[in-house]
C-alpha cells in the first residue's frame, strides 16, 4: 500500500519497523470499526512524535475503507506487491 510507504518516508529507522507493525494492525483489521479503532489506538501512541501519519491517513479514510472489505487473503495480494511477480 502506497500509504505505508509513504507514511513511513519522514520516521527515523529506529523507529520505523515499530511504526509499520502498528500502521499492520490499521489495514489488516477484520472489520472497518475494529481499523478505526486500531487506528485510534495507533493516533494516541504515535501523534506525539509522528502527528502527520494520523492525519493522513484520517483525510484518505474514504479511500482505505472499501479496501478493508475484502477477505484476508485478497487484502494480503492487493498489499503485497512482490506477490505479482511470483
């Protein structure tokens, strides 16, 4: 997801593997509620250092939400970019 990526352009290293596991549960969430929960969650813990990614991906909710419709294993494909070349 493009979004990922572009959230995590501006996160120092150090914390850039913790910041995508928390942005994983956002996207990969069963349900749109149990995402914006997830995503709430993700807001309270990283706003302080990182507000921007909150803000971004609150402003493109309406993109990212139909996404979150689809099965795991459909999600995982649209997500997955190498899995096109395999």
């Amino acid at each position: 997801m493009h979004l990922v990526r572009s959230s995590l352009k501006f996160v120092p290293y150090k914390d850039r593997k913790t910041v995508a596991q928390s942005l994983r549960t956002v996207y990969s969430a069963p349900t749109e509620e149990a995402a914006l929960a997830a995503l709430e969650e993700f807001c309270t813990h990283w706003d302080g250092r990182y507000p921007m990614i909150g803000r971004s991906w609150k402003a493109r909710w309406t993109e990212i939400a139909p996404f979150l419709g689809y099965p795991a294993e459909i999600k995982k494909v649209m997500y997955t970019t190498t899995q096109w070349s395999r």
